[in-house]
C-alpha cells in the first residue's frame, strides 16, 4: 500500500481562486497597452504622412481611446468623432452645399489688385474624394503585437 500526502493544498487552492482576477487585470492592462500604441500609431504615423498629412491638427487631436469591461470581455477602441474622418476613411463620392461666404481677393485675371472683400454665394460642389484609411489601415498593422501582448499579459498573470 502506497500513501500520499499533499503539502501546501491550501496555499495552492487558494492561487487557483485568485487566478481568474489576476488573469482578468492582466489583460485589462495588456489591452489598454495596445490601445495606447493603436492610438499612437494613428496619431503620430497615419495623420503626419504616412496616408494624410495634418494641416491643422483637429483630425489627429481627436483621435480618442476607450476602454471597456463588460460581459466578461476587454475592449479597446480607438475612434474619432470627427465630422469629415468618414470620408477620409472610406472616400466620398457627391454634392456638397457650400455656404455663401466673403472672400478677399489680391489678385483678379492674373494681375495683383489691392485687397477687395467679395461675396460669395452658396453654391453646390461635385467631390469625388479617394478613400484614405488611417484607423483600418492601422488596425491592420498590428495583429503580430496583439497575440504577443495578450501572452505576454497571461504568462505574467500567472506566474505571478
């Protein structure tokens, strides 16, 4: 007859009980570590060149990272609520209203003129603008870093 005797079974039950909060905080921190980067990656690659050049900043400025628990999920997302980011995104392809509006003119046939105010009326404008994706396209660059970060997250989560 062979007996056996299990030496630190509450410590050890106690670890796998804990093990579900560590892994869960664990991967919050990982995702937000990825969200940040997206966010970044966005921000400082996409919007400054690399597919639109920032002219006054607002587009890349509002760039925004949320993230959520819920359901027994983590989530990451970055977004913009930008009025024109859409057609930037996926292009626009129609008629635009353009307001009336005042216009300073300096020059007038090709020839310099001293400055002149001049009224503008509404008008409607044909755009045909190309799609330029900056948050899928940045999505689409990162798969690689998310499987390593969410290891990376779950092996120090548990060999914490």
């Amino acid at each position: 007859m062979i007996t056996a005797y299990l030496v630190g079974d509450v410590q050890l039950l106690e670890r796998l009980r804990a093990l579900p909060g560590a892994i869960n905080s664990g991967l919050l921190r990982g995702i937000a570590q990825l969200g940040i980067e997206l966010q970044r990656h966005v921000q400082q690659d996409k919007l400054s060149g690399q597919v639109l050049r920032s002219r006054t900043g607002s587009l890349r400025s509002s760039i925004s990272l949320q993230v959520d628990r819920s359901g027994g999920a983590v989530t990451a997302s970055v977004f913009t609520d930008s009025r024109y980011a859409g057609a930037q995104e996926y292009g626009f392809a129609g008629t635009v209203s353009v307001r009336a509006s005042l216009r300073r003119i300096r020059e007038a046939f090709g020839r310099p003129i001293a400055e002149k105010a001049i009224s503008v009326r509404a008008y409607d404008r044909r755009m045909d603008l190309p799609e330029r994706s900056f948050l899928r396209s940045a999505v689409e660059d990162i798969p690689p870093a998310i499987r390593d970060e969410v290891e990376a997250a779950l092996a120090k989560a548990v060999s914490q």
